[in-house]
C-alpha cells in the first residue's frame, strides 16, 4: 500500500510569487490535513480536507487556501509569498477523522528568497 | 483550542540508558499520537492511545495513556543512536471533527 505522496519535495520561490503544493494521501484515505513546520513555532496546523469539503480551519491568513479533488488528492495554495513562509509543509493522510491513525508524507522544503 | 507541552524539550543520553518524554494535554484527551521525526524529514508514526491506562509498545518505545493527569508518557529502553530525532505528541479533541494538534516536540539526541 502506497504511502503518503507530497510533491515537489523542494521549492524555491520569489517574494511575491505563489506556489502550489499538492497530497496524495493513502489509497481510501478522505481526509487531508495540512501543517506548516518552522524552528521556531513547531507543527501548526493549516486546514484540513474531508471529502472535498474543509472541515477545519487554521489561524493562518487567506493567502494560504486549499482544496481536494474527488480522489482525494489535495492541494495546498500559497499567494503573495513572503520570507517568513519558508517552512516544511507537510501533509497527514487519515482514513476518516477522529481518532483514526494519521500518516504523514515527507512534506515539501519551501523556500522564499 | 487544545493545547500539548512536551518535556523536556530536549534531551541528550548515553546509549544504552533509559529516557522518558511527557506530553501534557490543556483538555481532556481522547487519543494521544506519537510520532518522531528525522530532521526536514517527515513524521513517522509511532503509536497511538485511546483509552485512558492504555500502554503500546513499539520495539523498546512504550508509550501509556493517563486521561486522569491529562497526559502521555513516552519511554525508551536502552537507547540507541537510533532512537535520535524529534519526538511529537498529537492529539485530537472530543469531536470527530476536530484536527490533530501537535505539542512543540522533543529533541533526543543519543550520544556513544
């Protein structure tokens, strides 16, 4: 069973420019959440995706959005990048919510210059 | 929101000794996930808690559930140098619906 699959696993961007990121989770898996990584804040959570509806909702600004497909592949966008979006972004994969074991991809290294 | 402190927040042992992470909840907890994480890498998922007094083992990591303290513990028996990297706590909260919300992690580092 193929795991979860984050792509690009590394991307450099421009102030100002906007990037997408995209989640395949497990093969059955309907529901995607996203989390942003820095040193200095930890693991925050972003939005999570169930059944292509969002269901949960992060403290972050709305130049971060997402949205999932019939498959349940997820994408992630960011506009208008600035420095302090370089992080990890990472991507969990469960089966439904709740308390449901929760597998992560390797998640894509962004950075802004 | 529901909130994780994890200690100690770093943490360096000789190989072969013995280690334990906590992981304190702000709400009641209903399920407690372990992971730990390779540097820039992704997380790998450990186990996970439901039931309060539950215990799981994974190879030499056990972790156990206390819901009356509101906390996990993670131990590590006889570390190795393998064991080193970023420990994480998650939780979710009484609803179905809620997110997975991680404490800060803890950085065990194993030393010869």
């Amino acid at each position: 069973k193929a795991g979860v699959t984050q792509t690009p696993r590394y991307l450099i961007k421009t102030r100002g420019q906007q990037v997408t990121l995209s989640c395949s989770p497990i093969s059955g898996h309907r529901s995607v959440s996203w989390y942003q990584q820095t040193p200095g804040q930890g693991l925050q959570f972003l939005f999570e995706y169930f059944s292509e509806t969002q269901r949960n909702k992060g403290n972050f600004p709305g130049r971060f959005s997402g949205r999932q497909f019939s498959n349940s592949r997820s994408e992630m966008n960011v506009s208008t990048l600035e420095l302090g979006d370089s992080a990890l972004y990472l991507c969990a994969s469960r089966a439904q919510g709740g308390n449901t074991e929760a597998f992560f991809g390797q998640g894509t290294r962004l950075t802004v210059v | 929101s529901q909130e994780l402190e994890q200690s100690p927040q770093s943490l360096i042992v000789q190989e072969g000794k013995n280690l334990t992470i906590n992981c304190t909840s702000s709400k009641t907890l209903y399920g407690l996930y372990w992971y730990k994480q390779k540097y820039g890498e992704g997380l790998i998922f450990l186990m996970m808690l439901q039931k309060g007094g539950e215990e799981k083992s994974h190879e030499k990591i056990t972790a156990k559930l206390d819901e009356k303290k509101q906390q996990s513990s993670l131990h590590i028996t006889a570390s190795q140098p393998s064991h080193a990297g970023i420990y994480l706590c998650g939780a979710v909260g009484l609803s179905g619906n809620t997110p997975l919300v991680f404490g800060k992690g803890t950085r065990l580092s194993v030393i010869a």
